[in-house]
C-alpha cells in the first residue's frame, strides 16, 4: 500500500528543496522565515563579506586634519596655531602680569588644556619697578650702595641714618612760665597736646629741659586745676611735659584712660621697660641740670602724688614743679607730695 504524503506543520512552511546527503539544509538566497536575510557561502565554508570602499574608516591621516605647526619651542616642542584636531582654538602667547610670555603648546595625542597645564612660560625682560624690588625689597640701600661706589668711600648701608630734626629753641622767646602757650590750653584729655618746645633724647640741654615745662605754665593754666577736692591733675601735667620731651609717661592704655593711681603703678612697674631709671633722691638734682626729665613719687603706695624735679642748687633741698597738694612751680618736695620719702626717676 502506498504511504500517505506526509502532512505539513502549520505556521512553518517546508523548506525548499528538502535536505541534501549530508543531512545540511543548502543556503539559499532571499529572506528566512523569521525575516533575515541569508547569506551565500563562499568557497571555503564562510560566507563572503562585502566590504565597501564607503564603510571602512580611511588608513591614516590625511593632511588636511593636522594643525599646522609654525616653528618649534626651547623645549623643542611644537608650536601649533589656528585650530586643533579637535576642533578647539589655540590660544596665541600673552603676557602674564609679572612679565612672562606664555603660551599654549598641544600635547602630542591631546588637546591643548585651557587651565594652563600644559603651559611653557618664557622669562621676560624686567621693568625698572621690577628691577628696584629685586635689588632690595625691604629698604632702598641699593641706591646709596651706588652712591658710595661713585665717590670711592665704602659705607655699611645700616649705618645710614636720615638726619633727625633739630630741637626748636627760639632765641626770641624764653617762656617764664607765667602765661601758657596757646597749644598748651585745654582742659580736654581725650588728644594729647602738641606743644611747640621740646627736647629730643641725645641732646638734652637745660635751657630746652626749661622751654619744655616752662610753656605749660603751670600754676597759671587752668588745665592742672584739680577735678575735685583731693583729685590733683598731677599725672596730667607730667604726661604733658614727658610728651615733649620725647619720653612719654602714657595717660592711656589703649582706650582706656589711666588714673593717678593707675599712671604711678605704670612708672613703677612698666617705666623700667620703657628707658626709665631709677636714682637716688641726692643725684636727683644733677640729672635736672643735665636737661634730663626727673620724675619724683612718694614711696608709700597710699600716697598719690607725683611731679618732676626742675633744674636748681639742691643745697637747700629738692624744689619740684606739678600739681599735687600745691599748683606751682619750684615748690618744696614735701609741700607738694606731702612727704619727704620719695623714689625718683629719670630719662635720659
């Protein structure tokens, strides 16, 4: 009996041409059934590739894509300008604000980065500015230097000192304390004085040491009027007068305004770190006649006095000017401190 045709699957079409001899299902051209297309095999079992001429990216460079390169660096790097590789502009050489040339230089294999990493700086010429700083940025001695190698008299540099200004003493005018000079007014305590006469350190005289606290005019200036009963300005006056001579007794600290009390505790404790000197009440004297300020407190802490020692014979005894029991000048120690037991200071 013959067999029937075998049935075919639904969904699945038979492949044409049925199997070969070896079992293999024959490639054949067009489309499979899930839509791929199929491929031919060549002669050795693979299947052929077209390659396209269009498709395959070009072998090397052309030299329409490189960046021109203009001349070469001191490092021997190239110089590129216009445009990168990349397509990312180059930037030309400028001139940093110390005087350097720089310029951007494109790292093999990478774009030029604008941050400056890949930056080669070039040393530029120095200004006259630049020049005088590097000579001497803390002092101008390079001048002086050239100065004294000019007329062949080598001179140490820290040994040239600008000339300090003379002492004012004005031969016209001796003030014999009986009337206060107009810069010497004023009750206010909250500016210092600016008086006209003073004595500078390294040359001191008696006659400017007499100008200095002659022109307060103590005892006819109401700027040493006492506050109250029992409150003297003796500080205020000896803060005016050390002021002029250069070697201040401070009547503030920092903000803060230094009492009687306040201002003999500093003489005491800070004035030996400031240039003071304590003497013998017996070379108290001596020290005056030299033109050197001389400042007199008594030693017992509870009394609060003090004045300054003015030029005199001290045969009869100490003769203070201030303002402490007694506003005046040439007065004897105890009327004016109220005791005899006194320390005393000086300043050369």
């Amino acid at each position: 009996m013959s067999q029937p045709p075998p049935k075919e699957q639904k969904g699945k079409p038979a492949a044409p041409g049925g199997k070969s001899p070896t079992g293999q299902i024959p490639a054949q051209a067009g489309k499979s059934a899930q839509g791929l297309p199929q491929v031919g095999a060549s002669k050795q079992g693979l299947p052929p590739v077209g390659a396209s001429k269009q498709n395959l990216p070009p072998v090397g460079a052309s030299k329409s894509s490189l960046p021109p390169v203009t001349s070469k660096s001191s490092q021997g790097l190239p110089q590129v300008t216009g445009k990168s590789a990349q397509g990312l502009p180059q930037v030309g050489p400028k001139r940093t604000a110390t005087g350097e040339i720089t310029g951007p230089v494109e790292i093999p294999g990478g774009p030029a980065n604008p941050w400056g990493s890949n930056e080669v700086t070039q040393p530029a010429r120095l200004t006259e500015v630049q020049k005088i700083q590097n000579n001497d940025a803390f002092a101008s001695w390079g001048a002086q230097r050239r100065r004294a190698s000019y007329i062949a008299t080598p001179t140490d540099p820290g040994t040239m000192k600008a000339a300090e200004e003379e002492a004012w003493i004005d031969p016209d005018y001796n003030p014999d304390g009986s009337s206060p000079l107009p810069e010497c007014l004023g009750r206010e305590t909250w500016r210092a004085l600016k008086a006209p006469f003073t004595s500078k350190e390294g040359k001191r005289t008696k006659e400017s040491y007499e100008q200095a606290y002659k022109q307060f005019a103590i005892g006819f200036n109401d700027r040493y009027d006492e506050d109250a009963p029992g409150k003297p300005r003796g500080h205020i006056y000896v803060w005016d007068v050390s002021k002029a001579m250069g070697c201040e007794i401070p009547h503030f600290s920092g903000a803060r305004e230094l009492t009687l009390v306040q201002t003999l505790d500093w003489l005491r404790h800070e004035g030996p770190l400031r240039g003071w000197l304590k003497i013998a009440e017996t070379e108290a004297a001596n020290y005056a006649n030299k033109g050197m300020l001389v400042v007199v407190i008594p030693r017992d802490l509870k009394t609060r006095q003090m004045a300054i020692v003015a030029p005199h014979d001290a045969k009869g005894g100490l003769l203070v000017t201030g303002a402490g029991l007694v506003v005046g000048a040439n007065v004897p120690l105890r009327d004016m401190l109220g005791t005899a037991v006194v320390d005393c200071y000086y300043h050369p």
